[in-house]
C-alpha cells in the first residue's frame, strides 16, 4: 500500500472517504480541498469534515457555515 504522505503525491488531491471518528485515503494525495472555501486541506493538518456530506472543512468555522446553510433548515424548518 502506499503512503498517502509520501512526496511522490505532492500537489495531488486525495481521495477520501471521510468516516464518523475518522477517513480512508482511498487515493492517495497531499491533501483535500474545503468544501466551503476552496482551501487546500494536507492530509496531516485535516481535523473537521462530515460523514453524512461527504465534505472536509478547513476549520470549524467553515464546518459551522455549512451546518448552517444545510443541516439548520433541516433541524429547524422556517427559519
């Protein structure tokens, strides 16, 4: 199996199924990109991502914002 840190994945985006406590590299990359920014997220520093979404946040801001715009209406119909 390769490592997913590994050089020869420099600059490449991974692929990766993001779990409830924790995510499989299914290809390997250097990092994942934000679903709210944009940002490039290496694969190291990624702490905040939804399993339900399928979605990585480069911070708890940027996971709040998308719970905010998805999973609040749901939670709280009208508002």
């Amino acid at each position: 199996m390769m490592n997913p840190f590994s050089k020869n994945t420099s600059g490449k985006q991974a692929e990766v199924r993001y779990l409830d406590s924790d995510f499989q590299v299914l290809s390997p990359g250097s990092h994942v990109l934000c679903a709210v920014t944009g940002t490039a997220i290496p694969l190291e520093e990624l702490k905040y991502w939804s399993a339900t979404r399928q979605e990585a946040y480069v911070d708890a801001h940027a996971a709040t914002q998308r719970y905010q715009e998805t999973d609040a209406r749901i939670d709280h119909p009208g508002t």
